[in-house]
C-alpha cells in the first residue's frame, strides 16, 4: 500500500519497491513505474497501483476421475503481474488519493480467475484418469498439464499476468476410498512383517536349538574326556602299582638273595667251623682215649675245668673208695 501524506490542497505519494503506481493528471500520464514518489492534487488526479511481485494463489478443488470417484487436489499457483500497464487497464487497481487503499478488490478478482482456470485444466485432466492413475500419477501430471495450460492461456496473456510456478500438494482421495486402497499395500505390509516375525522366531529357535546341540556336543565331549581321563589315571594308577609291585619284587628277591647268600655263607663258615671244632675236639678225645683217668682228672683240675671249691666236706662214702683205689695202685 502505497503512504499517501496530505498538505492542504496538494498531497505526497511514496510507492514501494514492489508495487507499480500509474499516475493520470487530468487523463494524462504524468508518472508510471515502481517506487515512485511524486506531489499531485486529488482534484485531478487518477492513482493506480499494481503489484508486481511473485503472489502465491493456493488451490483446494475437488474433481471425479475415469471410474467416478471424487479426489480432492491442493495446490498453489505463484503468478506475478508482467506489465502493469495491460493490467491496470482490464482490471480495477485504482486507489484512494487520500487513503491510499484499493477501490475494489482486484487480487481477488485475480485470484478467483485463476482458480477457475486451473481447475477447469485439473478437471479436464482428472475426467481422463482412473483413481489408482490420479492417485500415483496425479501430482505430476497436474503440475505439468496446469502450469501449461495457465502460461497459454489468452486471458491472462490480455490481463498482463505472468505464471512463475505450480505446484500441486496432495491428490486425495475420500478417506473410506483411500483406506480400501491403502488395505490391499497395508496387508500386503503386514504379512511381509508377520513373515519377518516368523522367520524370526524361526531363526531364534533354530538358534536355540544350534545351542541346545552344542551344549550337548561339549556336554557329551566333557564326558568322553572325562572317562579318558579316569581311565588314564586308572591306567596310570595300575602301571604305577605293576611298577611299584616290579620294584618291590625285585627288592625282595635281591634282600631274599642277600639273605640266602648270606645264610649260605654263614652256614659255610660254621660247618667249617664248626668242622674244624670237631676235628680238633676229635684229636683232643684221641689224645685223652690214651691217658689214664687220673691224669685226665689231674689235668682237668690244672685247668681249672673243675668248679672253685670253698668249702669241702669229706664223707666216708667218699674217702672210702678213693682209699681203696690208692691201695690198689700201691
């Protein structure tokens, strides 16, 4: 909007960058372009202003495809005034010399023509397309068939308006149609999910079961390395018990043989000693055999073979035959 400041009989217009402003002295032009800034008097003087930045006209239409079913677009249309001149001369962007507001309603005008336009295009387009065709292809199709068709269209080209982009934000169809349509994707979503669980829970029992086997295999082979080892220890055991039953056998028969050579040699040594004794015992009853017995006894007491007599008792039993024996010997 344009800041219009009165002085009395004559006023000050200061335009912005963006806004054209046409200004008719008594039917005449006396100033035309953007950002203007100029004194005029009321009283002759006609004031337009035409925006000519990018505006954005948003679109929410409903259409029915091929196969009758109603979907509903959203889009925007960005669209810009290219010659101002054309546009304020077809349509009303007159303003009040003293507010500086818009007479009429021309962005509305120009937004309801463009509307119209594009969903003519859409409808069009849309009547030629089944709802699984709108629906996947819509949006594309939409943007390309009404972006063409507003920038050839003849009476925006009349009214000076200039189409800089389209976009079209949703195709949508009724909320029950959609459902049914997402259903067929959604089960087909679900059983791919219920598929992946099973094969999950498969993957993890097969898993479980992997384990369960090892555990069985190391359990069955602790147990084999457990009887290998018992009966090495018992091999062990055993050969250790032969070795020490050898080496005990060897030490006795070595002690036994000691033992017997030992006895033998003892018994060697007494027989000849024992030999020797009786050679000498025999030689020396050889020689008693051949004395008398007095001198057997006479020798035996010079001996001393005779027991220590301290006291003796002479008995007539006893003087009696020896008395007898002397006078015999006499």
């Amino acid at each position: 909007m344009a800041d219009i400041t009165r002085f009395g009989f004559i006023s000050h217009l200061r335009a912005n960058p963006t806004t054209h402003v046409r200004h008719l002295r008594n039917g005449r032009i006396a100033h035309d372009g953007a950002g203007q800034a100029f004194w005029f008097r009321a009283l002759n003087s006609s004031l337009s202003e035409i925006p000519v930045d990018d505006r954005e006209q948003p679109l929410l239409f409903h259409g029915r495809t091929q196969d009758f079913q109603d979907v509903a677009v959203q889009a925007t249309v960005t669209y810009r005034v290219i010659d101002p001149a054309l546009a304020s001369s077809r349509l009303d962007f007159g303003i009040d010399p003293d507010t500086g507001l818009w007479r009429s309603t021309p962005l509305e005008q120009l937004g309801g023509l463009l509307t119209e336009l594009a969903q003519q295009t859409a409808l069009d387009l849309l009547a030629r397309m089944t709802l699984t065709e709108a629906l996947s292809e819509g949006m594309s199709a939409l943007r390309a068939t009404v972006g063409t068709g507003l920038r050839e269209d003849q009476r925006l080209t009349e009214l000076g308006i200039g189409v800089e982009d389209v976009r079209v934000v949703a195709v949508r169809a009724e909320r029950d149609v959609e459902k049914a349509l997402q259903t067929p994707t959604r089960e087909l979503m679900q059983q791919a999910a219920d598929k992946a669980t099973y094969e999950r829970r498969a993957l993890a029992v097969e898993r479980e079961r992997s384990i369960a086997e090892n555990e069985l295999q190391n359990q069955i082979e602790l147990a084999r390395r457990e009887e290998q080892l018992v009966n090495q220890r018992g091999q062990n055991e055993r050969t250790r018990a032969t070795e020490a039953a050898a080496a005990g056998q060897i030490e006795t028969q070595a002690a036994a043989a000691r033992q017997r050579a030992l006895a033998e040699a003892e018994a060697d040594a007494k027989r000849v000693i024992g030999e020797a004794e009786a050679a000498a015992e025999k030689a020396l009853l050889d020689a008693y055999a051949e004395l008398d017995q007095g001198t057997i006894l006479a020798m035996a007491i010079k001996q001393g073979a005779l027991p220590e007599i301290g006291t003796l008792n002479l008995t007539p039993d006893l003087i009696t035959p020896l008395l007898t024996k002397l006078a015999e010997s006499r």
